[in-house]
C-alpha cells in the first residue's frame, strides 16, 4: 500500500511540475481557435429577398482559401526531430457544382424563404513532406491532392407578390 501511495505522490508531482512548466503542445491552441474564432462558418445567413422582375441571384462568392483549408484534414501531430510533417507549395482551384433556389416554404426561427444551394468542389494541389531526424535525418517528398466540398447554402427572405412589401422587407433586412 505504501508503495502505490508513494507511486500515485510521485506521478502526481510529475504532473504538476509539467503543468507549471507550460509544457503544452502547440497544437491544442491551434484547436482551440479552431473551435472558438471561426464559429461562423456552419451558420447560416438570410439574405433580401429575391426582387420580382430582376434575374435571380448568383453565387459568386466561391469559398476563400482559409474555409478551403479549415475544411481539409489535419496534419497530423508530429513529435518534434522525431516526425513531423508539413503542407508547402498549395494551390486551390475551386469549382461550382450547383446554383439552384427552392421555392418559398417555412424555416422555424426565420419564417418563410427561399434556400438558395451553392455547392463547390475545391480541389488543393499541395506537396507533403514527412522528415524524421532520429535516428537519421531522412526527408521525404510527395505531390499530394485533396478535394474537399463545401457547401455556402444562404435564405433568402419571402414575402409575396406585392413588390412594395418586397422593397421595404431588402431595405429592413439590408440596413440603413
């Protein structure tokens, strides 16, 4: 019994004098911000509504590069001089799949609109490169592709055939 108290007391030292180091990973921050800083990207966004008589909307706003590499799989966490691996020479070509807008039906919490679907194919073009310093220093070099597909789904209001409720719901929804 003495033993195991011993053991638990030594651990348990160990413990507090790595966390009173700052011994923490660089990684963990990294998920960090990934979790609190970006939480906009799976929201959402209601937009005017679609005018009568004008042609409907497009999607022009292809997903930018750091959505595109948010979206990618992880490098995998590596021990330094021991394993590491890094993404160089990246290049993104996006593509657009659909743009299409349903017709008008009830979203809870919004009311009634109009899900427009903009769908992109993002193919990465990037080279992997694994090195590992123990126990000799070997780097190796692959030519990589990744497709990652996002999707930049917005509403847009409805608010009928009367043009001029149209006009007031753009302006309320657009600002001042």
């Amino acid at each position: 019994m003495a033993r195991m108290r011993t053991g638990l007391l030594l651990a348990g030292l160990l413990l507090v004098s790595l966390a009173g180091s700052g011994c923490i990973q660089p990684w963990v921050t990294e998920r960090m911000l990934e979790k609190y800083q970006y939480t906009n990207d799976f929201r959402t966004p209601i937009m005017p509504p679609i005018r009568d008589g004008f042609p409907p909307p497009l999607c022009t706003d292809e997903p930018s590069e750091q959505e595109v590499l948010r979206a990618m799989p992880h490098v995998r966490n590596g021990i330094p001089f021991f394993y590491e691996e890094f993404r160089d020479d990246i290049e993104i070509v996006c593509e657009k799949l659909v743009d299409k807008i349903d017709p008008p039906r009830f979203f809870p919490l919004v009311g009634p609109a109009q899900l427009h679907h903009c769908h992109w194919k993002c193919t990465i073009y990037y080279t992997e490169t694994v090195q590992s310093g123990m126990p000799y220093p070997v780097q190796v070099k692959k030519h990589r592709i990744e497709v990652v597909y996002i999707d930049k789904d917005h509403l847009h209001a409805y608010v009928g055939c009367d043009p001029d409720a149209q006009k007031k719901a753009a302006k309320d929804l657009s600002g001042p």
